[in-house]
C-alpha cells in the first residue's frame, strides 16, 4: 500500500512539472509572435560603394601590388633592424657581463659528460660532482699555465737575441739582394714603420682593452665565469626550465625542444672542437720537437687555443709557431715546419671537421667566416671565440621550429628529440630536478 502511495505521488509530480514547462513555452512563443508582429526584422546593413570620384583607396589601387608588398616589407624590416641595432646596444653595454655568461655556458657544455657521469656511475650528489670536475679542471689548467710560462721566461732571452740578429740579416739581404737598398732607404723604410706603430697605438691597443679594460674587469670576469659555470653544472637543468615557464603556454613545448636540440649541438661542437685542437696541437707540437724548434710546448698550447677559432685561428697559430723556427732555426727549417702546418689543416679540413663535428654542426664556411668576423668587429678575440657556437645552436634551434611547423602543417610525426638536453645531465621530466619556487 505505501509503494503504490510512493508510486503514485512521483506521478502527480512529473505530471505538475510536465504542466508547468509546457506553460512556460507557450508563453515563451506569445511573446516572441507579439515582438515579430510589432517590430519588421532589421534591415541588412548598406554595402559600402566606393567610386572613383569618391576618395578612399584609390591610391592604393593605383599603386602596384608589388610595390605595396615591397613597402610592407620595408617597413618591417626597419623595425626589426632598429630592434637588433637597439639588442646590438644593450649587449654591449652589458659586455662585461655577457661575455663571461657565454664563456662560462661553453665551458659547462664541455665539463657537463663528467659531472652525469660522477652523478650517475659514483652516486655523487650535485654540488659534489660539480665541485670535484670544477677543482680538476682548474688544477689542469693552471698546471699548464705554470709549464708554459716556466718555459717562455727560460727561453725568451735567447729567442730575443736570434729575432735580432735575423732583422740585422734580412737587413743585409735587403742591402745586396735582389732589391739592393741603400742604408738611406732602409733607415727611412723602418722610421716610417716606426711612426705608424707609435701613431696608431691606440687605435693598436683598443682590441685588447674592449674585452678587459682593467685588471679589476679581467678579475671580476673571471670569477664570474667560475662562480656561473658551477650554477650551470648543478642548476642549469632548473634554470631552463624556470626560463620557459615564463613562456606562453603553447610554445613551452616548441620552446622546449628546441633548447634540447640546441644543446646537444652545442655539447657536439665543445667536444669536437676540443678534440680537433688537440690534434692540431699534437701534430704542430710533434714537428716543432722533431725539428728542435724552441718553445714547443707554448707554441703547442698557443695552438691548442688558436683552434677554438675555426679555420682563421690555427692557420695564425701555426704562422707564429713558422716565425718562431725562422728566426731560431733558419729558412730550411721554418719551410719544412710550414709544411707540416699545412699538413695538419689540410687533415682538419678534410677528415677531421667532417668525421667528428658531424651533421649536427655542419654549417657552410661562408657563414663561420661571416660569423667570425662579425665576432671579431663586436667583442674583439671573444667574440670569434663564441661566433660560431652562438650560430650553430641558433642554426639547429630554427631548424628546429620549422621542421615542428611543417609538421604541424602536413600531419605528419613532429621531429623526434635526442635524450640530452640543456644544462645539467638529466632530461626536464627527470626525478630530482625539482622546478625553482
């Protein structure tokens, strides 16, 4: 008895419920009819008839479209031009403090492999392992500083005294030679060599004093190289993510894997690159040893170091390391140690770049001669020094993007992205690398 009570009280409900919607929607359409009875639709709006007589567009009709898509160009163009001359501007201002970021980056592409292996293999915690590759790097470092300058102070004396007495003997060779000068126009020819050094002494010096203008600059540099390469090592992970969380949503990703693929070019060129000048450094420093060419072991170093520049910096080094065994060896010697010099380009060159930078780092030689002078005309040494890094990575950054735009495009898979990553050993996903707050 209660169930057909419960049974027939949801009935009436829905019956009430079923009334009153039907009620409302009746009345819903009463008053609709009433406002369609009383007000006429709204008309279509009037197109707008633009004749000749009547201003408006007519110049712009009258210009060709080429020259229309010229001038919207052009103008953009200058905008972006001001904002590179304006970006050109701060960052040398900044130049004290952007050049060491970008040293120190480098250096982290080329100690981060031994700080995840110390991380992974010995269980080493992050500070430790950055600490331990940071104290080995500098111990070796400052060993070979020690070596070379013990070496140049022994032997620079002696060295001067040959460089002097070969400038007394091309002199004799300028007098009976085949060109057979007098000592009138030898005298006047070094005078007039002279007054252009002490005339243009500053202009001379300027390339030296941009990159450290004081002692003070070249030490705060160096700290701050030190003290931003151990943040790189231990934080440089959580760094770059905090960066791209800044980002908008929807280019975190892109943004994401591109820095990916940046930075394993970047690992790619430091590693190859030090392995390249190495080499060079070994084979140079082997012939000067062989042909008992004074001071190999600066001179090895001075081409170690020259070969972080591609293809300008060791032919330079190796054209000093030729002048050396002049003047100390004679002319037999210096042609044959050239000779080996050349030996060695050509093997870095043709089977050396190609071998070990890869297709990752493949960039045309007219863009690294660009890049380098660019660098050179910007930051002096420096800035030849990180110019084709700084191109590389912004080269496969790019690349990057746009093979993610074509995807996106066609609908086909998006371009996959190697295991490694931006600073830090690790990918972002990675347990242990916390976001930064």
């Amino acid at each position: 008895m209660v169930g057909q009570l419960g049974d027939l009280r949801a009935n009436l409900r829905r019956a009430y419920e079923n009334s009153k919607r039907s009620v409302r929607e009746a009345r819903a359409e009463a008053r609709a009819a009433d406002r369609y009875d009383d007000d006429p639709p709204p008309a279509p709006p009037a197109a707008v008839i633009i004749t000749p007589d009547s201003g408006g567009r007519r110049d712009d009709d009258d210009v060709p479209r080429g020259l229309r898509v010229a001038a919207a160009w052009a103008w953009r163009v200058v905008v972006l031009a001001i904002a590179g001359a304006g970006l050109i501007w701060v960052m040398a201002r900044l130049q004290l403090v952007i050049v060491p970021l970008l040293i120190s980056i480098l250096l982290t592409a080329l100690l981060s492999p031994a700080v995840g292996f110390l991380r992974r293999r010995a269980r080493l915690p992050g500070s430790l392992a950055t600490a331990t590759v940071m104290v080995a790097g500098l111990a070796a470092v400052a060993g070979t500083l020690t070596l070379v300058i013990n070496q140049f102070v022994q032997g620079a004396p002696e060295l001067s005294r040959k460089a002097a007495d070969g400038v007394r003997e091309i002199q004799g060779w300028l007098r009976t030679g085949p060109l057979n000068l007098s000592q009138s126009e030898l005298d006047g020819m070094f005078r007039r060599i002279g007054e252009f050094f002490s005339n243009n002494q500053d202009a001379l010096t300027t390339g030296a004093l941009s990159t450290a203008t004081t002692i003070g600059h070249l030490l705060t540099g160096l700290f701050l190289v030190i003290f931003a390469t151990f943040f790189f090592l231990r934080d440089g992970r959580r760094i770059a993510r905090f960066l791209i969380s800044l980002l908008p949503n929807r280019a975190r990703h892109a943004v994401t894997g591109a820095a990916e693929v940046s930075w394993n070019t970047l690992v790619s060129y430091v590693r190859a690159t030090v392995l390249v000048a190495f080499i060079d450094a070994v084979g140079i420093g082997l012939a000067l040893v062989i042909l008992d060419v004074p001071f190999p072991i600066p001179l090895a170093a001075l081409v170690f170091l020259g070969a972080f520049v591609p293809i300008v910096g060791a032919t330079v080094s190796g054209a000093v390391a030729v002048l050396v065994a002049l003047v100390d060896r004679g002319l037999v010697v210096a042609l044959i140690l050239l000779a080996a010099v050349i030996a060695v380009q050509q093997l870095e060159g043709h089977v050396l770049q190609p071998l070990i930078m890869g297709r990752a780092v493949a960039i045309h030689p007219l863009a690294v001669i660009v890049a380098i002078a660019a660098g050179i005309v910007l930051a002096g040494i420096i800035g030849a020094l990180i110019a084709v890094p700084i191109v590389a990575v912004l080269n496969t950054g790019i690349r990057h993007l746009a093979a993610l735009r074509r995807a996106a495009e066609t609908g086909a898979p998006p371009p996959e992205v190697p295991p490694t990553g931006p600073p830090a050993p690790g990918r972002f996903g990675e347990a242990g690398t916390t976001p930064l707050p």
